[in-house]
C-alpha cells in the first residue's frame, strides 16, 4: 500500500469498533472527521493523548467535526 501524503484522501476502510459493531469510513463521507492513531492502548502517552481528545469532543462537535481513534487489537490485561 502506498504511503498517504497530506493533503491525499484516506481509502475506505470498515474496523469494528469497541462494542463489535462495524464502523466504516464512508459513514463518515461529506462529514469533517479527525482520524487519530495511538499504537497501544494503557500507556500513559496514548491514554493522555485520547483524553484530550475525549475532553474536546464537544467543542469539536461544535465546529461538525467527529473523532475516531484507531489502535491495534486489544491486548490482554492480566
């Protein structure tokens, strides 16, 4: 797969999301989305950067813009 650029659009994809229900990009299509990766869930710098992200949805909804965050699978907690 070819690396993006900025400015380039992003291909679909369809993830599940955390209650196991399908979440597609083009759900998404004609809408202003902020698409955030963190590459592992229960560290402090992904934790810290969801929470913000999570403390401004509303102000984000404010200007139309939804938020999704992607990361890789769940990983066992013991």
């Amino acid at each position: 797969m070819a690396q993006l650029k900025e400015g380039d659009a992003a291909p679909d994809f369809a993830l599940t999301d955390q209650d196991g229900h399908m979440v597609r990009l083009s759900d998404y299509s004609g809408r202003r989305l902020l698409l955030y990766f963190y590459p592992k869930a229960l560290t402090s710098g992904c934790t810290t950067q969801a929470q913000a992200v999570r403390d401004a949805l509303d102000e984000l909804a404010a200007h139309g813009v939804a938020a999704l965050g992607i990361r890789p699978g769940i990983e066992s907690i013991p």
